[in-house]
C-alpha cells in the first residue's frame, strides 16, 4: 500500500490492517502538535498575548483528550474490520500469485491513440497526425437485393450451331452483388489501395475476389495503377453497377462490354475537362484464369471523354439537380487477339465472346459445320453521349465490334464478323432527388440476327443520396443476344422481364 505525495510514493510495510494505518497517521498527527484548526488560529495566536504556563496547560489538556477520543474510534473501526473478515464472501482470496505482488506499484503511461473511428462512406479509422501515423482504413458493405421475374414466349430457342437451348421462367430472390470492400492508403496519402471481396448467389463462384490493386498518384493529372480491374472500353461498363439508371446494365451494354483482368493502367485528366482511363491487361476476360490458362496476347483498353461545361458526376441519373447544363462526350477503344492453348482447347477468355443471336463464338460448328473457333482478333469501337439539367438526364452509347483473323480448330480462315448495337435512356425526377421516372431502350445487330429490349420504371432514393435505393422495373426482351447472371439476360429468350431491387451501400 502507498500514499502518493507529489511526485514521490510512501509504501507501508505488509501485514498491517487499515486501521493500524489510520492509527500511526493520527498519532503523528497529534503528537506533532498539528489540529484541524491551526491556520485558522493563526491571526488570534499574533494578536492576543498568552503566557507560556496558559499555552502549556491548554495544549496538553487538549492533546489528552484528542488522543483518548482517537483511539476509542481506533477501537470501533478494528471491531468493524474484524467482523468484515469474519465473512469470506465479502472480501477476496489471496492467491499466491497475488501474495507476491509488490505493496507498491506505479501504474505504466499509457501512449495516447493514434487513430479514431469515424463515418466516411464506411466505417474509416483515421489517423490523428498523418505524418506519424501514415496509414487509414475505410471498410464499407455493398448490397444488391433483386427479385427476379420472367414470363418466357418460347420454351425453347435454337443456336447457330444447332443447339436448342431451354428458356425458363423466373421467380426468385437472390443477391446479385454483395461487396465487402477495404480501401484507403499507407505510408503516404499518395499509396492507396482498394480490395472488393465479391459475395453472390447467382454465380458459379459464390465468394470471390473482384477487384482489388494498390495505386499510386503521381499528380493531379495522372495516377498508376497494378492489380485486377476493368477494362474501361465503354461507358456503363465502366460506371459501377451501383449507379445504373435501371435495375441493372442494358442488354447492349451486357453483350458487347469486356470484363475483368490482372494488369497496369493510368487514370486522370489531359486537361481540366479532359480525362482518361487506359489500361494494357492480360486478356479480354481473365479473372478467374490461372496463368497456365493465360494465352500470350495482352489486352489494349482506353476510354476518354471531355466534360465542356461542368462536371457531369457519377452515374447517369442527375440525383445532384445540376442547375445549369452538364454534358459528357466519350470514346473508348478496346483490342486484343485471342488463342488457343497449345493443346487446342479454346481459352477461357474467349468464353465471354457471342454472335449476334446469343451463340458463343468457340462454340463447336457454330461458324462453319465441323470447325469450331480457336483464334481471333477483336476490336471494340463505343462512343457515348451524357446530358443532365435540373433533375432531367439523357444517355446514349453506341458500339462496334468487329472480329477478324479468325482461325479454326483444323487452319481454316474464317469471314470477319461485323456487329453493332446501341442503348438510349432518359429519366426525370418527379420528386427532386427523391423519385425518378425512367425509360430506356438497346439493340443489338450482326449477320447472324438481332435482338432488343424496351423498359420502363422508377427508382425510389430513400434517403435524398445513391446510398440507398430501390428500383423497379419492367422490360421487354425480343431474342437476348446476351447472357450473364448478374443482369439476368439468358442467351436466346424472349419475353417480359420483372425486376425489383434494392441497393444499398454504407
């Protein structure tokens, strides 16, 4: 046990009660010549003249009786103390290990925190000093929550190599796209890195890693990046999912886009208005490839678009009420050659790539009877439009694809192919960035057919911000070229597609 004293600590010895303790204190108090009372009687003490016999009678008389009064409440407190240990419950058992503990101890400094939690789109620890704690975190939670329903035409539909193909009807629930994403940046400002842990259960793998790289911002006008990202060649595949205008991408959008791969790309503006994202990948669609499934063709993408006269924003809904005119125009260009592996089985890559009538390229006799795909050159040509005014928005995007050099299984050269298509939509605010009215239409075209759809809906912001929305809408599809489970286009389908969603991030 110790009394602190000011910066100095008395400690008594093992062994003695509180009582003992109390006691010594109050009999050096006394025998000191200390009372409660002495600097009150200090001003009597100068003014009124005492004999010394007065002073030593009264001071003597008082310590007697002070000291009597002491130890009689000395007394009773040992009587209450002894009856307190009497009860074992009341008071802990001493363990050896506590026994030898010392009577004294200083408790140890604690270092003040170096971070604090606070909301920044997701729950962010954030240093207080940046320059010695060089490092934030933000951890955020993506969801997509969709119904899904679907009144087929036809039950069946017939490929361009001969297969039939079931259409089935649709009523389920599912998430399409879960995220758990880590983002923010170490050492310095400028070192950033993102990872998305991806969670569905519409696809094959149901835990997954989508995206993630380390950057580094050079300057205002450029920032590298390595990692796994998308290749930027058009617009709404570029946007996130999160800010499509319907419940998800368009069917146009769906069939020509590229996907994901492990690469380098840069980021930033040319000028004030101008900016840029190029990107040179190891294939058009390799995100779950190994690299004994790589072939040795890179993958070119770049996507640019000037803004004239205000920043245009995220997505294609105009949530933010520009109050004057915001326009965006864009280009996006995306190449690559596709090959075999060396055992001739097509590359995972190409999987992704289909006729005009929702026929995979690689499939077998789908070009030529007895001949099936294993090379080709591609090239992705889109140009995109973007208005937005006072709660009104508009978008349109327009794609070329060609596919040349295509080389079969047995070294035949095949025909190049050409497709095109295009998607529009519109939408107004009825309620400032509260409820949107939207309608938006896509077609695809090439040699081997057509297909298009027609939607309509609503989106519903819960909270006046993106962060929380629900969308609902229905559209009508004629001969889907496209088919991805996200969107929940089916290669082949025709008939009247019902979605109803809500997304949420935080």
């Amino acid at each position: 046990m110790g009394i602190r004293s000011g910066h100095s600590v008395f400690c008594f010895r093992e062994g003695y009660s509180a009582v003992r303790y109390l006691t010594i204190v109050v009999l050096a108090a006394v025998t000191s010549g200390g009372v409660p009372n002495a600097w009150a009687q200090t001003d009597y003490l100068l003014t009124e003249p005492i004999s010394e016999q007065s002073v030593v009678s009264t001071d003597t008389t008082d310590r007697e009786v002070d000291l009597s009064d002491a130890m009689k409440r000395i007394g009773e407190l040992e009587a209450v103390v002894a009856s307190m240990q009497a009860q074992p419950s009341i008071l802990p058992t001493l363990t050896p290990a506590m026994a030898e503990e010392p009577a004294c101890q200083l408790v140890p400094q604690v270092d003040p925190p170096t971070h604090y939690g606070v909301y920044d789109t997701g729950w962010t620890w954030r240093p207080h000093n940046k320059k010695k704690s060089p490092f934030e975190l933000t951890v955020g939670l993506h969801n997509q929550f969709r119904y899904t329903g679907f009144d087929r035409d036809e039950s069946t539909s017939v490929d361009a190599a001969g297969n039939v193909r079931e259409i089935n009807n649709r009523n389920d629930f599912n998430i399409n796209r879960g995220r758990l994403v880590f983002s923010g940046y170490a050492f310095d400002e400028d070192l950033r890195f993102y990872s998305n842990i991806d969670y569905s259960t519409v696809t094959s793998n149901p835990i997954q890693l989508l995206l993630g790289w380390i950057s580094f911002r050079i300057s205002d006008r450029l920032s590298v990046y390595m990692g796994l990202g998308k290749l930027p060649g058009t617009w709404e595949w570029t946007e996130t999912s999160r800010y499509t205008l319907g419940a998800d991408r368009t069917m146009a959008t769906t069939y020509f886009r590229p996907s994901i791969t492990a690469g380098m790309w840069a980021t930033g503006k040319l000028t004030d208005n101008i900016s840029y994202h190029a990107l040179v990948g190891n294939g058009y669609n390799t995100l779950a490839l190994q690299a004994s499934e790589l072939d040795t063709q890179l993958a070119y993408s770049a996507l640019s678009w000037w803004e004239p006269l205000e920043e245009f924003g995220r997505g294609f809904s105009d949530i933010e009420d520009h109050k004057s005119l915001a326009i965006r125009l864009g280009h996006g260009l995306t190449q690559t050659r596709n090959e075999s592996s060396a055992n001739a089985i097509p590359g995972a890559e190409q999987t992704v790539i289909r006729l005009s009538d929702g026929t995979r390229l690689i499939e077998p006799d789908a070009l030529m009877p007895g001949v099936t795909v294993n090379g080709f050159d591609l090239w992705l040509y889109s140009a995109h439009l973007g208005i937005k005014r006072r709660g009104f928005s508009l978008s349109s995007e327009v794609f070329l694809r060609w596919l040349r050099n295509i080389e079969g299984n047995t070294g035949t050269m095949l025909p190049s192919l050409f497709d095109h298509g295009f998607f529009v939509q519109g939408g107004a605010f009825v309620i400032p960035q509260k409820l949107e009215l939207f309608a938006r239409g896509s077609q695809v075209n090439g040699e081997f057919g057509s297909g298009d759809e027609v939607a309509a809906g609503f989106n519903w912001y819960l909270f006046n911000k993106r962060s929380a929305r629900f969308t609902f809408d229905v559209t009508s599809i004629n001969d889907s070229p496209a088919q991805q489970s996200r969107t929940g286009y089916v290669a082949g389908e025709s008939g009247t597609l019902f979605r109803s969603q809500l997304w949420t991030f935080f």
